[in-house]
C-alpha cells in the first residue's frame, strides 16, 4: 500500500453485492462495517481511496421475491436498496459507490467486458439443474441418496 516514495498508493475496496431480496442484517452490517474502518482507516493516509457496496438486483432470487410481493422486479429492488442506503447511514456506514446491477452504468461496463472477453471464452451448453438456493448448476453426479 505504500509505493517506493512512501507515498500512499490508490486503494479499492469493495465488498460482496448482496442479494436484493429481503431485508438488510447482521450479515450485511458485519461486512460492511469492516470496509467501513479500513476505507477510513487508509482515507487518513490518502484521498485516492474507493469503497464499494451494493445490490445484485437480478436472477431467480430476485424474481421469486417480486412475484411474493406482487410487483415489478424493479419496483421491489427500488424498495429493497432505499432499505439498504438508510440501514448503512443508520450504522453511519461510509463508501464512495452504491452499486446497483440494474443501473446504465453497470450494463455500460458489462457490456464493455463482454466484447472485450468475447475473444477469450466459447459458446457452449450446460445440462443440468440449477439450485436457487445454491446459486448453482447440478448433475447426476451431484445426487446424494436420490436428492441433491
């Protein structure tokens, strides 16, 4: 963190986005306030500092929440980050981006490392299950006793 010339170099933090399907917790907040000291703790030695949070506003999880609440996916992650922003400010929670998976900015950059990592990855198909709970495709081989 300390260059060659003892002079502070850029520092980033950026923690886990969580799900926007349910309330902020203790989870959130014990993360969060770890961030939280270190972008202070470094900000004290140089104003080249970025921390980053916020919400995954899409996938299974998001949408099985809305249909629950009976509105719009964005409507219900709308609701779900105000909750979020005034959870952190009560815990006087500092950071210098908000992250949301829905905005302009984040499809701009996904975008942009998509065609960039176009000419490194293939197209393929995957056959499987997916787990919602576990965020992750099964096979058979994933089968323990008839169940996964």
């Amino acid at each position: 963190m300390i260059n060659n010339n003892n002079k502070m170099s850029n520092i980033s933090i950026t923690t886990a986005i969580d799900y926007a399907n349910g309330l902020p917790h203790i989870g959130h907040l014990f993360e969060k306030t770890i961030a939280d000291f270190l972008f202070r703790y470094y900000s004290s030695f140089s104003r080249n500092m970025l921390c980053n949070i916020g919400l995954d506003e899409h996938g299974l999880k998001i949408q099985n929440f809305s249909l629950k609440l009976t509105i719009l996916p964005i409507n219900s992650t709308n609701i779900t980050c105000n909750k979020f922003k005034v959870f952190f400010k009560n815990f006087c929670i500092n950071y210098s981006n908000f992250i949301r998976t829905s905005s302009f900015s984040h499809f701009k950059t996904c975008n942009y490392l998509i065609k960039f990592l176009k000419t490194h990855t293939y197209l393929d198909y995957y056959n499987g299950y997916y787990s919602v709970k576990e965020e992750l495709f099964l096979t058979d081989r994933d089968l323990v006793n008839g169940y996964f």
